[in-house]
C-alpha cells in the first residue's frame, strides 16, 4: 500500500517553491502552497523590514483556506523561508491551524545566507510529530540552482525510503 504524501510550502520569492516542485518532481505527491490573505510586497528591500517585524511579532496572518487535508496523509514535507532567522508567520499560521500531532514530517527552509534556528525553532513549534529529517538552502533560484534542485531530490528519496 503506497503512502500519502503532502508538499505545504510558502514561498514569498519563489525559493521555497522551487525546493518544493523539485521535490515534487522526485516522489509522487500532493502539493498545498500556503497563502497569506494579506501579502506583503515581494520586491524591494522593504519586504525585509515588513517580514523580519512580522516574525518577531509571532504574527498569525489570515490564511485562504487549502485544498487538501493534512491528517489525510502519512508524510508532509513542510518548506519555510527564513524571516529574521525563525520560520515565516505564513507557516505559523498554518501549524497553529492544523493539528500535525502523530504525523512524519521533514522539513526544509530557504534562507538569503544563514538559516539560524529556524529549523530547530520549527520543530518545537510543532508538537509531538516524528520529524524524519530536515535540510536548508541558500537562495536555490540564484545559487547553483541545478545543484539546489538535485540536492533537495536525493534528500526527497531519503526520506520517503524512510515511511518503509
């Protein structure tokens, strides 16, 4: 019996998004890019400020509501970028929405050069799942894309050989 397998994922420049198509071009999934109602403007260097103020904030924004269930699935790969050195509001919102308690995630995040916590900072923020693996990146559309995209297939094979 073959395992469900979800990709959530925001992504304000598109890093995140291409580590997530590329692990979708990997394993056989679903795919729920994460929404914000409210986003904020993704050119210029104000996106920093604005982004930086809202993690530290520990904002929630309102999220358009998504298409697929995660208690539905056996694996979720959940991708982040990095804001002010923690995950992004979008992704806080959603873990706080939906319950990932008893479920195998691996998670990955992009960042502009250093990730920080943001990984060890995502992993408490979600309770009591089994986290099978984590990786981050380096601005993947712009830093050796090809390798990026190879580097997050080999880690996507790694952890689905992990569910058998």
């Amino acid at each position: 019996m073959s395992k469900k397998i979800l990709i959530v994922y925001y992504s304000l420049t598109g890093n995140t998004k291409y580590i997530a198509e590329s692990i979708k071009e990997t394993v056989v999934a679903d795919i729920q890019p994460i929404k914000p109602i409210k986003e904020i403007n993704p050119k210029g260097g104000m996106k920093y400020i604005w982004g930086g103020m809202q993690a530290l904030m520990k904002n929630n924004p309102n999220l358009f509501p998504i298409e697929k269930n995660p208690k539905e699935y056996d694996l979720i790969f959940l991708g982040t970028p990095v804001w002010a050195w923690t995950f992004s509001p979008p992704i806080r919102a959603f873990i706080e929405q939906y319950d990932l308690s008893g479920k195998k995630i691996a998670l990955w995040c992009c960042s502009g050069g250093n990730p920080g916590k943001t990984l060890e900072k995502l992993k408490s923020a979600i309770k009591n799942a089994q986290i099978l693996g984590e990786i981050d990146f380096v601005e993947p559309l712009i830093n050796k894309k090809e390798i990026a995209q190879q580097t997050a297939k080999s880690w996507a094979i790694e952890i689905t050989n992990k569910l058998n």
